[in-house]
C-alpha cells in the first residue's frame, strides 16, 4: 500500500481538523443561538455583501455548497425571520436573499460566541502560527 506524502497528509490532518472544528462550533452555536455552523456562515455572507442581499448561487458558491442545497437550507431559515427572498431591481427573474433585521440580530449575538470558541481553540497558538495558518488556508481556498 502506497502512503501519504506530507502534502497529502496535510490535506488528510485539514479534512480532520475542519470536521472536528465543524462539529464543535456547530454544537456550540446551536446550543446557545438555535442555529447551526452552516446557518452562521449564510448570515455572515450576507452581513458581509453589499446591501445584505445576494444571489442564491453566490451564496451557494460562498458558502461551499450546491444552489439546491442552500435552497433547502434557506426555507427553515425564512419560516424563522432569519432571512428573506428578495427581488432584483434590475432583473426580476433573479432570486435574492436578504438578511433580515431579526437575522441580523442573532448573527451578532453568534458572532460573540464564535469568537470566543475561536480565542479558546486557538489559545496555544501564537498570532505569527495564526497568521501563517490563515495565510496558508486562504491559498488552499483559492
């Protein structure tokens, strides 16, 4: 049997690492905010895009999923007041969603827990390693 070279088991120890980090931060939002990891990221997208709206399949593409699948993930999420379907000015065959006021709201009080889970899971590295882990996870990304 052939073994993993070190690129390879660094994409294997990532894979790892960001299932168990899924997992934790997921529990941790749903505990104290009722929403999931997943649910976080689309309220951050739109938080974080211009007007707090945007297309569904940019969402899906941000986000790391299918267009289908934020679909399914966006319907709980209106029924709540987390967000809501929103047309384009310019081109009404164009479906948005838009961050809601009550979305909004409970982004930022996830945001604090985030953070927090985020200083403690990292409390053993310094800001250089942190820095160069970012720096490094954002080339693999892109």
């Amino acid at each position: 049997m052939k073994t993993l070279n070190p690129r390879g088991k660094t994409l294997v120890e990532l894979w790892l690492a960001s299932e168990r980090l899924s997992a934790r931060i997921d529990h941790s939002l749903g505990a104290v905010h009722g929403i999931g990891y997943v649910e976080f990221m689309v309220l951050y997208q739109l938080a974080s895009s211009p007007d707090q709206r945007m297309r569904r399949v940019d969402l899906a593409s941000a986000i790391g999923r299918t267009a289908s699948g934020v679909t399914r993930l966006l319907k709980p999420m209106e029924k709540i007041g987390l967000v809501e379907r929103d047309v384009s000015e310019r081109d009404a065959r164009v479906s948005l969603v838009a961050l809601t006021r009550t979305g909004r709201s409970r982004l930022d009080e996830a945001l604090t827990t985030v953070n927090e889970l985020g200083a403690r899971l990292t409390n053993a590295l310094g800001d250089s390693q942190l820095d160069s882990a970012a720096a490094a996870l954002a080339i693999l990304r892109d």
